[in-house]
C-alpha cells in the first residue's frame, strides 16, 4: 500500500466524538459481560470458606488480622483472578471475532484495556466487599488502633498484577485452555515463592504473600508498641506495580503500530526497572529489634519511635496493665495471675505493677529468630511481661493464653521475683517451686529458668533449623523434700518467714536445711 | 473513486490467494463471484484491512491504509462482514451492534439511535434485547450485517451476506442492498449469482486469485450464451466466463 496522494476530505465524524463518553458506554458493556463478574460469588464464597475464619480466629489487634487478609488474599484470589482475566484475554480468538474487531478504528491496545479494567474492576469490587468486612468486624472489636492500609494496598497491587498477567496470557496465548494452565501456574508461583526465604535478608521476602518477617511471623507487638513499617510493602507495590506495567506493555505486541509499540517498550523498561529496584531493595530488608522488615532506603525514622498510649490495668494489689490494643485480654490475664500475684503481695521487692512490653527480635543464624522482653525485665519495681501472642507462635485462644499465661508468665513472676537464674541455690529452686506448686505454675518450666540453655526470657523460633532440646529440669531429692515442706505450711507462716529471708534467699545463703 | 486498487497481490506462506488485481469500485453495489478458493475472501481482507497485501497498491476512500492514521479514518467509516463473523453469545442484539459502533468510533450521543436504527433495518428489532446464544443462524447473521452497517459506512464490504438467510430475508436483504449502494460503495462477495443478479450494478469474477471478467451483470448474462451450464442467464455468463479463463 502506498501514499501516492492525499487523502480524499469526506464527511468528517471527528468533531462530535466524545471519547470519554465512548470509553464509559464500552466500559459497561465490558462490565456487564465479564466472567470476573461470574467468579465473584466464587471468589467471596472462597474467602468466606478458606480464609475468612482464620483471620478471625486471631485475635483482634490491626497487625496480626491485616498481615493475615494480605496473605490469605493474595493467595485465595490468585486462580480466580488470573483464571478470568486470562479467559476474557483470549475471549477475541476463541469467539472468532479477531477479523471483525481486527478491522475497528479503536486502537488494539485501547480496546484490550477497557476490557482489562473491567476484569480488574470486578476483581477489586470482590476485594474490597472482603476488606471491608474484614476491617470492619476489626474496627468493631478492636480495642485500640486503626486500619492498616499498606497490606490494603499490596492486595490491591497484587490484584492489578494477577489481571494483567492472565489477560496478557490469554490475549498473546489464545487458547481455551490458558485460563486454567496460567491460574494454576501462577498460584503455585506464588505459594512457592516463600520457600526460599532465608532469613531477613532474602530477595525472596518481595513475594506479596510475605506480611512481616517470613521466619519470625506476624508481631501482634506491630501497630500497638511500635507503628507499622511499610518498607517492604513498599517494595511489593513497587514489584506488583511494574509487573503490571510489563504485562500491559505486552499487549501492544502484535498488530500495533511502530509508534505504539515504541511507547509500549517505553512503558515495559520502566516497568522492569520498577521490579528490578524492588528486588533488590527488598534484598536489602532487616529484621529490625521490633519484628519488621526496615529496608534503609526506604525506611522512615519516625517509625522507629514507640507509640504513646496509656495502659489498661487492674484494680488489684498488684496491677497488672496491658497495652490497650490487648485489651481484651485484661480480665483473663488478671485472672491467670492472680495466684501468683497473691502469693507475693506485700513481701519486700514484689513488684509495684506487672506491665505488658513490647518483644524485641534478633535474627539469628539462618532462618532462626530470636524474641524476648524489649529492655529491662523489671524497672522501677514493675516486672515486664509478654504476652504469649507477642512470641511467634499459632494464633491462640483466650483460654489458651490465659493457661500459657498461668504457667510462663506466672513462672517468669516467681523467678524474678527470687532471683532465680543461672547458679541459683537449691534453696531458692525449692522455695520456687513450692510457690510455683501453690499457684498452680508448672514446676518444670518454672526450674527451666533456674537452669537455662537459652537465655532468660528468649524463645527460639526457627522454621527449618531446630533450636536446642531443653530438657526438664528436675530438683534434687532434698531440694524436692524442702519444697513440699516449705509447700505445706499455712501460707501466713511461709510469709512471715519470706518477710524475714527473703532478701538472705535471693543472695544464695539460706541452706535447704534452713527452710522451714 | 472509493477503492482504487492496482496489482494487488496477496501471498500466504507459499500459497498465491490474490494474483495481480486491478480494481476501481465507486459508490454502487458491486459483486464479486467466484468459485471457492477464487481469493474473494482474501481480496475483501485486503480491502477490509484485516491483513496487508504482499504487493501492489490499494486505496480506499482516498487514503491509504498502510498509513496508520488513514487506516483508522479509513476504518471509521468502513462496515465490515467477515464470513465467519464470531459473536459474543452472551451479549443481546442491541449490545452487540453497540459494542461494534463504538470501536468504529462513532461519536457516542449517536449510539443508541444508530443502533437502534441498525436493528431494525435488518429486521431484528423484535429480538433486540434477545442474548445472542439464543439465536437461529440466519438471525445471527442479520445481527452482524446490523454491525456492519451502524456506522452508516461509505465502503461496505460483505463476504457471504446471504448464507444461512431464508428467501424473504434475502429478497429483503436484497433490497437494503439497494438502498445502501445510493449513498455507498458496497461490495458483495458471493457465489450465489442470483444475489448478484437482483442487486449489483457491477459485477467482477474472479478465478485462482485473478479477476477474469469485469463489467455489468447484463454483461455476464450476454457471455452465457449459448452455454448451457446453469439456470439462469446469469449463471449461464457465469460458468461461460469461468470456462473461458480456464481454457
């Protein structure tokens, strides 16, 4: 074909269009006729069968039920969304329509798109129906807090990219069986992506499955001791957003012209840069002493400072005072630690208050973390505690906490309380574990901090090394003998006589024969 | 002259589908015959631009689609029927004719009147809100001529309008012909003559990828003379042309 003349003036129909009004009238029929349209009340009933119950099993702080919808989505959306963006990708081919759409002044890539952005509409329609519902039963039982929107927004980024990954598929890969290869494909992409990660410093950790840190698990301490590090959700939108950036790119490839697929080779450098930068900024991420991921270049100073809030606590001799965000769990905890808190009411050095810390992390070798009490485990006469929720562990029940609250936390209580550690006297461990015994503490795990392997107040936490076997510690016969003696006397005798020795007890010079 | 074409040649892999056609079509109904294989199909996607010719020159309305800024104004203003059109099965009538008008870019205040005149020039305006799915044949290919003409287009292009149409829709259709070739070129490819006969002011013939005869319907009758292959006069000057070329 060539130009030898120019072109003919007929009647013109430039003047009158309104492109906008155009693209909304195409928009609904793309909206009306779209198969995310159809996958929806799949896609919900999935996240209702699937995911909703787990995040609402765990308990309602910010962080821990937001990390857990930004896994739970972007894994449970992943074939639904990519399934029906790759079918109406490829609709053209297999409806035999390519020659008549084919020979239709909208541009190839403008028609692809507003058929795209149906798809992701409805995706996101779907999306959003489950956030709100999720964060809006949160906000109702939360005690403290608000919403987390960069997990938000990683799902929404995550949803983007799966769209347009599976609608460039079906488009350049026309074939009735794209659709389910491609979905299943990139569902195992993406739950395979995490089985890399080593440590905090892991290219791997970009996988937008990836909430927290991937070894150590989400941080209940987030968003409540310390605000919400977006580090690495920045980084994830950044990759979510450039892969999207590609895979639209791709749709210009064939039948367009040079100029258009100039542009969209434009649009796809940015696009790689844009993933490229993520990785490797994402390579760069550390567990920081709060359980986030801080990458530097990315990382806001503010987000290190903690959180002014003013406790919850008790009207009990002893209080004991929670972060707000733990709320709920005050009567329970209370009740856990009441025995043990009775038991040393009043004696010198008990505590003034029992207060509720944030956990510092420390990422260990390979893929192990460790966790303990952020500072001091007693200031100004308040003992520090962690609640069990605050160690990386599965989501727990209230009536589980408060048993595991019972036995450590209890157990944590007593030994501070006696000084018991690494070379403490028979005598100590005796008195120990007979006040341990009254208040019904597990006598092992209260002696596993007389005789520990692992620093004092440390949990090992490791997803494929194994932390070091503890074995628990016994007494010996007489230590044993002492106790239930000691154990035995009405309790205004054996306070009196802690009233009296407490402070020779602590030091290590009260013999086993010199207990009561 | 709304298609000028010279030397045209179409090639696909090693296989010649069109063979150094020369054509200039104004406004009229213009038929193209030919037995299967002939090349109309490929011609009319040629000038349809669904695919580029291998070789020679080809304008449409004044332009040049190998420009892409012409091939659109050239699009515009183009109605297209592809043998096998395709459809959308969960689409409705309307929908279906709507979706093709705005990605021929019809300024959208037009749409819903365009459309709706459309529908019911080819007869549908009953089955407007019907899903595609539900459809017979001969409906289905009421609603893609219906696409191919909402744009009131100046270059008209149809490949087989005719197949899977009755006898009173194609006596019908026969005369929407008519009405559209005063104001538009319209091109007509068929193998059935008698289509040719009831609604062409020209007719060209085309044999392995050339054209064979061109000229007035009455022409092609006077060629058959004295054949006796064929019903009618017309496909008497038919298959006597079609000899001809082959001999």
């Amino acid at each position: 074909m060539t130009a030898a003349s120019a072109p003919v003036r007929t009647r013109s129909l430039q003047p009158r269009r309104r492109p906008g009004l155009a693209a909304a009238r195409l928009a609904r029929l793309e909206l009306r006729h779209n198969a995310m349209l159809w996958m929806l009340p799949v896609t919900i009933g999935l996240f209702w069968f699937i995911s909703y119950r787990k995040i609402m099993a765990a308990p309602p702080l910010w962080y821990v039920r937001a990390s857990a919808f930004q896994t739970y989505v972007v894994v449970g959306f992943i074939v639904p969304v990519v399934g029906a963006a790759a079918w109406m990708g490829s609709r053209e081919a297999r409806r035999h329509v390519a020659d008549l759409i084919t020979t239709s002044a909208r541009p190839r890539w403008a028609r692809l798109l507003v058929t795209w952005a149906a798809t992701t509409t409805w995706a996101l329609v779907g999306y959003l129906i489950c956030l709100a519902v999720v964060y809006g039963v949160t906000a109702h039982q939360a005690s403290w807090g608000g919403p987390l929107w960069w997990p938000a927004a990683v799902v929404a980024a995550s949803l983007l990219a799966y769209s347009a990954i599976g609608f460039a598929a079906g488009t350049l890969l026309p074939h009735r069986l794209t659709a389910p290869v491609v979905a299943i494909v990139s569902f195992f992409a993406v739950v395979l992506s995490t089985e890399l990660i080593t440590g905090s410093q892991s290219y791997w950790q970009i996988s937008p499955v990836v909430s927290g840190p991937w070894d150590a698990g989400q941080d209940p301490g987030i968003a409540t001791f310390y605000p919400y590090v977006p580090d690495l959700s920045i980084a994830q939108v950044m990759l979510l957003g450039g892969l999207a950036v590609i895979a639209l790119a791709a749709l210009s490839l064939p039948a367009s012209g040079r100029r258009v697929r100039a542009g969209a080779a434009i649009v796809a450098a940015a696009g790689m840069v844009a993933v490229a930068t993520a990785v490797r900024l994402a390579g760069t991420g550390t567990l920081d002493s709060h359980g986030q991921i801080a990458i530097p270049a990315l990382h806001d100073a503010a987000t290190d400072r903690p959180i002014r809030f003013t406790p919850v606590c008790t009207r009990t001799a002893i209080p004991v005072c929670l972060n707000p965000a733990f709320a709920v769990y005050k009567p329970a905890v209370a009740a856990a630690l009441a025995p043990v808190l009775s038991e040393i009411a009043g004696l010198p050095g008990a505590p003034v208050r029992i207060g509720q810390v944030a956990a510092a992390y420390k990422q260990g070798p390979h893929n192990s973390v460790g966790v303990g009490p952020a500072g001091l485990p007693v200031s100004g006469g308040e003992y520090h505690i962690l609640l069990p929720d605050q160690i990386p562990n599965p989501p727990l029940t209230v009536q589980e906490l408060a048993g595991q609250v019972r036995s450590s936390t209890g157990s944590q209580i007593i030994a501070t309380f006696l000084d018991l550690g690494r070379g403490s006297s028979p005598a100590q461990q005796a008195v120990a574990a007979a006040m341990a015994a009254e208040a019904r503490v597990s006598v092992p795990s209260m002696l596993a901090i007389a005789s520990p392997p692992v620093p004092r107040g440390s949990s090992c936490v490791s997803r494929t090394a194994p932390c070091a076997v503890i074995m628990p510690p016994r007494l010996s016969t007489a230590a044993e003998k002492a106790s239930r003696r000691f154990a035995a006397l009405p309790s205004v005798t054996q306070h009196a006589w802690l009233v009296r020795h407490l402070s020779d007890l602590r030091a290590g010079r009260i013999t086993l024969a010199q207990l009561p | 002259m709304n298609v000028q074409i010279c030397k045209l040649t179409r090639r696909f892999g090693r296989a010649l589908a069109v063979t150094g056609v020369d054509l200039q079509v104004d406004i009229g109904v213009f038929g193209l015959l030919g037995p299967n294989g002939a090349g109309k199909t490929s011609l009319l996607r040629m000038m349809a631009t669904a695919v580029p010719p291998t070789s020679g020159t080809l304008r449409l309305l004044g332009r040049d689609p190998g420009v892409q800024r012409q091939r659109r104004e050239i699009r515009r203003r183009l109605g297209y029927l592809p043998q096998h059109p395709g459809y959308y099965p969960g689409f409705t009538v309307t929908e279906f004719v709507e979706y093709f008008a705005l990605l021929k870019e019809m300024p959208a205040a037009r749409v819903p009147g365009a459309v709706a005149t459309a529908v019911k020039r080819v007869g549908l305006a009953d089955s407007s809100h019907a899903r595609l799915r539900t459809l017979s044949g001969g409906m289905l290919r009421r609603a893609a001529i219906a696409q191919a003409i909402v744009n009131e287009p100046e270059l008209l292009l149809l490949d087989e309008p005719t197949a899977g149409l009755d006898p009173e829709q194609r006596a019908t259709f026969r005369a929407l012909l008519r009405e559209l070739g005063e104001r538009a070129t319209v091109i007509v490819s068929t193998h059935l003559v008698e289509d040719v006969g009831a609604a062409c002011n020209k007719v060209a013939l085309m044999d392995r990828g050339r054209i064979v005869f061109h000229g007035t319907p009455d022409d092609l009758s006077t060629r058959g003379a004295g054949n006796v292959i064929g019903d009618s006069p017309l496909e008497r000057g038919y298959s006597a042309a079609l000899a001809e070329a082959r001999s």
